[in-house]
C-alpha cells in the first residue's frame, strides 16, 4: 500500500440532497380526447396555458412549452374538459411517468408502458424527442392567442 491518497482533490458536499432529488420533468405531454387541435389550442390559451396542440389520431396533444409546469396544465385542461379524462406524461430522467386526470384532480398514476403500448407514433416520437414539435404539421399554439380569436376557433367547432 503507498502513502500518497488517491483521493487528493475529490471534495464531498456538506449537503447530499441534491442527489436525490427529483428532477423537473424535460417533456410534459397531456393527452385529450379533443378532435382537433385548433379548438385545444383556443381552450387552452383561454385558460392561459402556453401549449403547442398537435393533431393525432386518438385526440389533440398539449405539448407544454414549460415542462415543470405540467401538472398544472394537465390540471387546467381536465377542468376545461369536466368529466373527461385526460393523461399527463412527463419524460424525466430518462424515465416516462403517466397520471389520469379529471375534473382539475389527479385521479391516479397509470403505467406508462401500458398508456404507450396503442399510443400513436407522434406521441412516442414528441416524449422521445426525436422530433421536434415545430417540425409537425397541423401544429397550433395557445401563446399569441387573443381571447376574441380563442373564442372564434371554439365556435367554428360547434357548428
């Protein structure tokens, strides 16, 4: 054994919990049964929540532009649509988390791999990051929207 300390140098911080801590999320995705993504967009701009909607064969996906801030998306979106559920995925670390939501309430958490398993390729390709959600077509933004061209792109969906 040799008397130098192969440890020279190495510091260990006073406070360990920044080790453990839960990261904020990088991707925050909320999935509605919404038919088209010009009327999420309107609802959610609306409810002043800055999301890019993104059409996809089982409903509108909300893309939340600031990811740590998807729970409370997820909870503003389920108040707008009631009694419908929606689902909050949310990549962080590398890991994928699913919750149901109604009502503006988180109902409960769901398996992730079970809520992708019939998940369109988008919504895979949009928690990857693989794709960019600037680079899908039939992308509409809540941010920008006035509350008079909100309520315009909700009417025209009654009709």
């Amino acid at each position: 054994m040799s008397g130098t300390d192969d440890l020279d140098g190495v510091e260990v911080p006073d406070d360990l919990s920044s080790l453990t801590a839960e990261q904020p999320p990088t991707v925050a995705v909320v999935v509605t049964q919404v038919a088209v993504a010009d009327a999420l967009a309107a609802a959610c701009s609306l409810a002043k929540v800055d999301v890019d909607a993104v059409p996809s064969p089982i409903g509108a996906l909300a893309v939340v532009r600031d990811p740590a801030a998807g729970s409370e998306a997820a909870g503003a979106v389920s108040r707008l649509l009631r009694q419908v559920p929606v689902v909050l995925l949310e990549r962080r670390e590398g890991k994928i988390a699913a919750s149901q939501w109604v009502g503006g309430a988180r109902e409960k958490d769901l398996p992730a791999g079970l809520v992708l398993s019939g998940a369109p390729p988008v919504l895979e390709d949009l928690l990857l990051g693989d794709v960019p959600v600037g680079e899908l077509e039939g992308v509409v933004t809540s941010v920008g929207l006035s509350r008079w061209k909100a309520m315009r792109m909700l009417a025209a969906h009654r009709r």
